[in-house]
C-alpha cells in the first residue's frame, strides 16, 4: 500500500525530531510571531533593512 518514499518517510517521522516552525506555532508564541508579521510587512513597505533589523530585535527583547 505505501511506496518506498512513504515507508521511508513514517521512519523518519518517529526517529527524527521535529524543527520548529515560526509559522507553524511551535518555535514562538503567538505574540512572538504577531510582532515579527509586523516587522516583514513595515519592511516590505519600506525596504529599510536597519528599521527591519530593529523591528526584530525589539520583538525578541519584548517576547523572548
């Protein structure tokens, strides 16, 4: 019923840990995660890489 890549794969799935994911919840709180969505969209807008970087050193030192 499973191929290869499959088998392989539910193996990997209960030897390996896991990575965090920002986006998936589980490396930050939702806090966390509202001020750095925050901080990509101010950059997006502004292209200013020094208020990015500040942007996300503040929302580390306000949820770290």
């Amino acid at each position: 019923m499973y191929g290869t890549y499959l088998k392989w794969s539910l193996k990997q799935w209960k030897a390996d840990k896991l990575a965090c994911s920002i986006t998936h919840g589980c490396a930050v709180s939702n806090a966390w995660n509202a001020d750095i969505d925050t901080a990509i969209g101010q950059f997006m807008s502004s292209k200013d890489v020094a208020a990015f970087q500040k942007a996300l050193v503040a929302a580390h030192a306000k949820n770290a």
